[in-house]
C-alpha cells in the first residue's frame, strides 16, 4: 500500500551536515517529530515540538539495555519515545513532521519500521524523512513511499510551510 501523505527526502552522504541543516531550515517553524544531532561528540535525540534532548547514543560498553547498528550503541528507551512520538503524530495537525533518521535498522525490520509503516498511511501531513545517500531506493521500496522530492541540505529552502 503506497503512501498517503507527502513524503519528502533529505539526504546526504554519511556525516555531511543532514541534521544541522535540517535545523537551520527548521528555524522558527513548530514542526513534530525528531533530530538525532551530535552533542558534545555524542548523538542525542531532540524532540522538536518539546525542544527537549533526551540520551541516544550510549558510550558505556557495559548497558544492557541498548541497540546495536554497526560500531554504535542507542539507548532501547530512546526507540520507544520515538515511536511514541511518530504514533501520536498520526493525528496531530503540524505542518510537518521530521523524522531523523530512517536507516538500516528500520530496513532490517526494526527500530522504527512499524511505527513508521503506520505514520506513513495515516498521516496527512507532509513528512520528512531523513535518509542517507545510498538508502534512499531500499528506503522508498520497504515503505512504498513515491517521494514528493528528494532534497539535499541546499534544496530545503525552497520548501514553503506547508510542504509545497
């Protein structure tokens, strides 16, 4: 089942300053959702409509209750506000709801993979989904999504309020 709701693409290579322009662009605006920004030289999740940070990745090699993607380690806690956050978001009415960031996890059919699967066709909203360069096929075909457009950091500009 394709998509309902405009679906919008940031990407970038690996490290390439997604998150940071992504809120430069955000700005003023009063999007939902989340950034996942380094911190500190550590990844923090930013609940956007809270502007509250909340721990993401976990340096202590001993925590168990942790997800492990390649070389990283995220907190399970932070998953679950995330996907708290993305099943609320179905019925609220922002102008845009950021997700930050769809990756190999969800591929693999975890993370955020049902949440989003949900989001995707029961919002009306715009949604914008950040996806590393490389990804952004494999993401569109998981989720059956038919992306509005696909952006880099200098295109988010040109995006008006309310996704057009």
């Amino acid at each position: 089942m394709q998509s309902i709701t405009d679906v919008y693409i940031l990407t970038g290579k690996i490290a390439s300053g997604k998150t940071t322009g992504l809120l430069a662009w955000l700005g003023d605006r009063d999007p939902g959702g989340f950034a996942t920004p380094v911190v500190n030289g550590k990844r923090m999740l930013y609940l956007l409509k809270k502007k509250k940070y909340l721990p993401f990745e976990c340096v202590d090699t001993e925590a168990q209750d942790v997800e492990i993607i390649g070389r990283y380690r995220f907190y399970k806690e932070a998953f679950v506000a995330m996907d708290e956050m993305l099943q609320q978001a179905i019925l609220q009415n922002t102008p845009w709801l950021i997700v930050d960031e769809v990756g190999p996890l969800e591929l693999k059919g975890g993370g955020l993979h049902d949440a989003l699967i949900n989001l995707l066709h029961q919002r009306k909203q715009p949604v914008l989904l950040v996806v590393r360069e490389g990804l952004v096929e494999e993401v569109c075909n998981k989720f059956s999504i038919i992306p509005k457009a696909v952006l880099g950091i200098e295109d988010l500009k040109k995006l008006s309020d309310k996704g057009e």
